[in-house]
C-alpha cells in the first residue's frame, strides 16, 4: 500500500503541506515582532519586505541550478532553507539580524514556488490542473492553520517567547523534510526540460500579468497586515487567529475555486477576481473601523486564491519543455515591482497610509483590463484575443 502512494501527486502534496508550516509561523508573528521587538516603523518594514522579494526576483538563477541539482532535489533543500530561517529568526532581534534571516528563508521560499510550480505543470495533466492546485493551496491552508492556530495558542494563552515559536515550527519543517528526502524516490518529468533562459514573445501576456499580480500582492502581504497592527492595534494573537479564519476558509474552498476556474475559464476568473480586488483595496484607502478592515482582509485573502487562473493559461498555451525555465523566469518577472514597490510606498505610508492602497486599486484596474484578452480555449498559437473581439 506504501508504495502506491509514492507518486508524484502525493509528493507534491506533502510538500505543499510542509513549507507554510514554516512560513506560515513567520508571516503570522512578523508584523508584532518586528515593531515589539525589533522597533520597526513603516520604513523598516518597507525595506525589510523589499529585502525578502529580492530572492524572488532573482529566481531565474533556478534554471543554472537545475544544471546541478534535480528539480525535486532543489525542492527539498529550498523548504530546508525555510525552515533553517524561521528557526533562526527570534534570534537575531535587531533590524540586520531580522533581515539576513529574511533573506535566507526567502531564498528557499522563492527557489521551492519557483520549483514547485515548474514540477506540476509537468506532473499533470492539463485537464486536472486547475483543481490539483486547489487542492494544493487546501494542504497549505490546513498546515497554515496547524501553524496559525499554535501560534495563537503559544502568544495569547501560554506566553511563550516569539524566538522559541520560530524555532519550534522552523525545526518541524527541516525534520519532516529529511523524512520525504528518504521516503521518496526521484521523480522522472515526462518532457526533458531546457537549461537555459527562455523568453518567448507569444508568452507575452502571462509576464504581463504575472507582473501585475506580484506588484498588487505585495501590497496585500506588506501593508494590509501592517495597517491592522499599526492603525487598529491588532496583537499578534489577533493576527494569527485572522490568519487562521483565511486558511480555514481556503482549506474549504480552493479545491472547489480550482474545479469553477477549470469550468468557466480562466478570462472570466480573472476578471471577477480583480474586480473584486478593486473593491477591496479602494476600501482599504477609505476605512476606519479595525473590525471592517478584517472583513476586508480575510475577503482579500479568498480573491487571491484565483490567481491559480494565471498558472493554468500559461500551461495551455506552453511548450512543455518551457515549464522549468519560464517557471523561474516568471518568478522573477513577479518580484521585479515587489522588490521595489515595499520600500516605495513605506515612504508614501509616511505620508498618507491610504495612497497605497489606491495604488493597489489601480494595479488591479490595469489587471481587468489585461485580462480581457484571454481567449475562451487557449492554445499554442492562439494566446490572446484580438482588441476588435475584446470589446464586440
């Protein structure tokens, strides 16, 4: 029975299931440990925040990586990373400390999305895509909620220390890794990947909105939590339990979100999507009360999960020796803003906390707009539509 559950779906599950145990405990107790203990404004987390997305923007570096190193190899050593980091964090209580751990867990963050969104494009097939990423982000959202609902636990009940919580779920993550490495063997991908740098011009569309979409979520990840800390006093037990309701409600619904994208398309997904994000972050701009700012955030949270529309389009229009080497270049293309935007619109938080999250508003707007040109049935050839079927 053990060894027919050694296969590929099941690997990527279980480490789907693995990383935000880790991850998942720094994003929760950041926010309340970088302004309790490390003394951080909105410029140092601005910075801090551009620091971490700077491993991301350099992802295409996966591919002479992979001259080395098998794909599902390199995933297990980038989850390791992760957990090495998080373990290390509430060690380093000072603004370098904090954001040399950044930096290392962001490194095997960045290279294992990178490596794991390349593997299933590979691994499967077309037709089951859009509902094995669902279930994918449901196995995240049930180790975020493990993790969340610790933390919660460990600050609100039993006090413990914020660097005895990193290294708890940091040391779980390397443990449990080890014991995929020697559970499981290697893997072979069906099509033999290129081991260079691809960019291709019919793929336009995809980096476009792959752009797109890292500029408007780190607007999200950066300053929507920050808002609630610093403007309505949220503790760190009352972030953690909004993180919890946010993966609670993705462990219920992304598998199902997943199966509808696959049923209705990826351009109608898309668009409902950042109409919704424009809601949001326009309301974001306008608010004052700390418990409508929650709504919003756990809202914000449930639109992102269809991003998975994105991911399946460019596996339908794809050649699929591409997958590897445009997966890491695709990272690279969705950090490029994130690097910068952070540290940007900290300074602009300085000034007017609301201005960001228009600027939010109108990346979303241009996302609409874009989107549009999706076709019904994408195809190798036919990636966009043309303007004149656009607006008939």
């Amino acid at each position: 029975m053990f060894t027919r559950i050694k296969n590929p779906k099941i690997l990527l599950l279980i480490l789907s299931f693995a990383m935000p145990i880790a991850f998942s405990t720094w994003m929760a107790l950041l926010n309340n440990f970088s302004v309790e203990v490390a003394g951080f404004t909105g410029r140092e987390i601005g910075i801090l925040q551009s620091l971490r997305e700077i491993p991301g923007f350099l992802a295409f570096t996966v591919i002479f990586v992979l001259l080395i190193l098998k794909e599902q190899t390199l995933a297990y050593l980038s989850i390791l990373l992760v957990g090495i980091g998080v373990s290390l964090t509430g060690f380093f209580p000072t603004t370098v400390g904090l954001y040399l751990t950044t930096v290392v867990m962001s490194v095997g963050f960045h290279y294992f999305e990178s490596i794991n969104q390349s593997l299933t494009l590979q691994w499967i097939d077309k037709s089951e895509t859009a509902g094995f990423l669902g279930t994918m982000m449901s196995y995240r959202a049930a180790a975020a909620i493990l993790s969340f609902g610790g933390v919660w636990l460990m600050v609100d009940y039993l006090h413990i220390d914020f660097k005895w919580i990193y290294l708890l779920f940091g040391s779980i993550v390397i443990g449990l890794v080890f014991l995929v490495w020697l559970a499981f063997p290697q893997f072979e991908s069906p099509v033999e990947q290129h081991k260079k740098l691809i960019f291709r011009k019919r793929y336009w569309l995809y980096y476009l909105l792959t752009f797109l979409s890292g500029a408007r979520r780190q607007i999200f990840v950066v300053f929507a939590g920050f808002l609630l800390v610093e403007q309505f006093g949220y503790s760190a037990g009352e972030i953690a339990l909004l993180y919890l309701i946010n993966h609670f409600i993705n462990f219920v619904f992304a598998g199902r979100i997943g199966r509808w994208i696959g049923r209705i398309g990826e351009r109608r997904a898309l668009m409902i999507e950042y109409i919704g994000l424009i809601v949001i972050f326009t309301s974001y701009g306008l608010i004052q009360n700390g418990q409508f700012a929650a709504v919003l955030y756990v809202l914000d949270h449930l639109f992102f999960a269809m991003a998975i529309a994105i991911k399946t389009y460019f596996q339908k229009i794809a050649d699929p020796k591409d997958m590897a080497a445009t997966a890491s270049v695709s990272f690279s293309i969705n950090h490029i803003a994130a690097v910068v935007l952070p540290a940007l619109l900290g300074i602009v938080w300085l000034i007017q906390p609301s201005a960001v999250f228009y600027v939010g508003a109108a990346i979303a707007f241009a996302s609409l707009v874009f989107s549009r040109l999706i076709p019904d049935r994408p195809l190798p050839g036919y990636e966009t539509r043309t303007m004149d079927a656009v607006w008939r």
